[in-house]
C-alpha cells in the first residue's frame, strides 16, 4: 500500500471537474480537450463549453457546422498534410482540424450501456481487452504512454474491431525494442560443475534445451526508463502513484488496462466515489474487492486474477511494468489466444453495431468507387 501524506491528501482535495473527463496538471485549453472539432463561422466558444463537448455526439458543434452547409465538400477545406495512416490534417477558417477514420459503432462506453445489464459476456471482454493490449504494445513499442485509456477513447470500427484515440495526454519516451528469454534463474548455469553430468548424448540435450528456449523467446518493447511527475489521466482510470501525485511510467497504462477489464465485465470502475476526491482516496488507499463472492465459472477466475495483478498497488510489481505486453500476454485469461491474428478473428456480435456493420460496408464501398480531392495525396 502505498502511502496517501498530507500532500496527497492536498493534492485530491482539490478535485476536478468531471469524473470522466480527462484531467490535466496543464491549465491550457489545449491540453483538456480530447479532439480538434469543425467549425465555420460560428460564435465564439467559452471554455466551460467546449470542455463539455464529447466526440461522436450529435450535439457537437462540427455536426451542426455540417449540417448547416448542403453542399460542403473537401474542396471546401485546405489540405495542409497527411499525418499517420489516413488521418488528413487540414484548415478551415481559424482552426486547424484533424480528420480521422469514422468509426460507426461508436465508443466502447456507449456500447456498453446497450447490453444486458450494461456489461459484456466475459467473451466479448476477452476480445476487447486482448485488442486493448496489442494496441498498447504498438505504443510503447514506440516509446509512447498513452495516460488514458478508457472506454471513451476505445472507438469500434464498422468491422467491429477497435482504434485507439485521443493522445493529447500521451507522453513519449524511449523504447529499446529486444528479444528475451524467460528467466530460468531456477537452472544451474552451465558453467556450473555440478549443473550436469557429461554423457555421449550431451550434444542432443544441449539441441533440445536450445529450442525449447527459442520457442519461449519473448519480444520486449516497454519504455521503462519514461517518468513524469504531470497530473494526467481520468479519476476513475488514474493509477495510486499519480493519484498520490507520486512520478510515474509505463506502469499507468497495465494499472488501466485493469480498470478496463474490470468495467467491461462488472459494469463499474472498482474504486468510485461519490466525489472525485473520494474516487482518488479509494484509489490509494481502498482494496480491490469484486461484486460477487465466487467467480462463476474458470475463467472469470482467470480474469479476476489477471485483474488483480495489474491493479497492484506497487508500481514496481505491477504485471506488465517490467516486461510489458509480452507478460501480460502469457496469462491464462488469454490462454489459446493467437495476438498475432487478432485482427483476423470475429469481432463479437453485439446489440448497437450488428446493423451497422452491413450498412457501413456498402457506404464504404460505393465511397472507395469516389474520387476526392484528397486523392491525390
């Protein structure tokens, strides 16, 4: 258990403003709002407004710039790059806007709150969660920590598979990519007299070894040197070290990858409070608990474990901040789980994106017999 001092306790008190928005020691607008949005010629915006706004919402601002333009098209707008894998940077007026892939099953939070009992079967999380992971491996790989994750940031695809978005939180660091072996530490070294007794068939043996350990080689890619002492995240997903206003690394994103898990399944984060503050003090201070008392079946088992672990307190023991994905990957709850195929396998068939998923695909196959300005780049 971590300790929660007087300056910890100074630091909650003052608490935030939404529990699920994202919060920032950063006072600048900049770094509170999740997107860059749309605008033409509207009035101007307050801040206590546009920290309000959610993305994907019908109430945004950007839809109802849309909206109000019958004919707007791409010729409308100045094209200034192509940033990443499809995402087109532009102007229109005075503000610079991101233009990022459609997404039509909306955020895993809303679709959530459409299944039964606004929670998911353990299948379905299983799915989420293993796509979540690969996800974060790709980002500390490059030595990025995303500081917010959440099922907001989480978008479901017309294919039912799922993006990350929203980094304006992000740290990026450094990332030395390798490929370890597990720890036989429990093994004498071979340079050990009495490690073994040599035979005519000690060649064989030493053949054997050698594959059995290139077959357990693991690939490590986990900024584990990042620290930051920034107040970031979202109250519910926030880690004890950020929460206690500690520094902190790479271990944030496995401490909300458990929180993740943990609201898929149960339909709650494990540590809210009635207040903000009270969300961060639990964080600290209160045990992990579960809503029911035996898990129903083996691999919730499986997923209560592996959602203990990652909700460990330490930073330093927590699963994940050693060696990354590459441990997180090898536990039971992911057991017989190909990662290098996850985005081969059936999304789930779920209520809220079932439909959509045949609409979408005939709209993007008549838009990819479209050509647009944008072509060209």
């Amino acid at each position: 258990m971590l300790d929660f001092d007087k300056n910890s306790d100074e630091l909650i008190s003052g608490g935030f403003s939404s529990s699920k928005t994202s919060m920032s020691s950063d006072t600048t607008i900049s770094h509170c709002t999740s997107f860059s949005r749309l605008s033409l010629d509207l009035p101007t915006i307050s801040p206590e407004n546009l920290l309000t706004l959610k993305p994907h919402r019908s109430s945004d601002y950007s839809f109802q710039a849309i909206r109000s333009q019958t004919r707007l098209s791409f010729r409308d707008f100045s094209l200034v790059r192509q940033i990443g894998s499809g995402d087109i940077e532009f102007e229109a007026s005075h503000f610079s806007c991101v233009v990022m892939e459609y997404c039509s099953g909306g955020d895993l939070h809303s679709l959530r709150h459409k299944q039964p009992q606004k929670r998911f079967s353990l299948n379905s999380a299983r799915f989420y969660a293993a796509e979540v992971l690969v996800a974060l491996e790709y980002l500390h790989m490059l030595g990025i920590i995303y500081r917010d994750l959440k099922p907001e940031n989480v978008l479901v695809r017309s294919d039912g598979h799922i993006m990350l978005t929203d980094f304006d939180l992000s740290l990026c660091s450094d990332s030395i990519p390798a490929i370890e072996l597990p720890d036989f530490s429990s093994v004498d070294p071979p340079s050990s007299p009495t490690a073994r007794i040599l035979t005519p068939f000690s060649c064989i043996s030493d053949r054997l070894r050698s594959k059995s350990f290139s077959n357990n080689r693991l690939f490590v890619a986990e900024p584990v040197a990042a620290r930051s002492c920034s107040f970031v995240g979202t109250h519910e997903y926030v880690s004890p070290e950020v929460a206690s206003g500690r520094s902190h690394g790479n271990a944030v994103d496995w401490w909300a990858l458990g929180i993740f898990i943990y609201e898929m399944i149960y339909g709650r984060t494990p540590f809210a409070g009635v207040s903000n503050a009270a969300t961060l003090r639990d964080i600290v201070k209160m045990p992990l608990t579960f809503p029911t008392g035996a898990p129903c079946s083996v691999r919730e088992m499986h997923a209560r474990d592996l959602i203990s672990q990652l909700l460990n307190k330490d930073p330093n023991r927590r699963l994940g901040s050693k060696r990354g994905a590459a441990d997180v990957k090898t536990h039971p709850f992911f057991k017989d789980l190909n990662f290098a195929l996850i985005r081969s396998v059936t999304p789930p068939s779920l209520p809220g994106i079932l439909n959509q998923r045949t609409t979408t695909s005939i709209y993007e196959k008549n838009l990819r017999s479209q050509k647009t300005p944008f072509d060209i780049f």
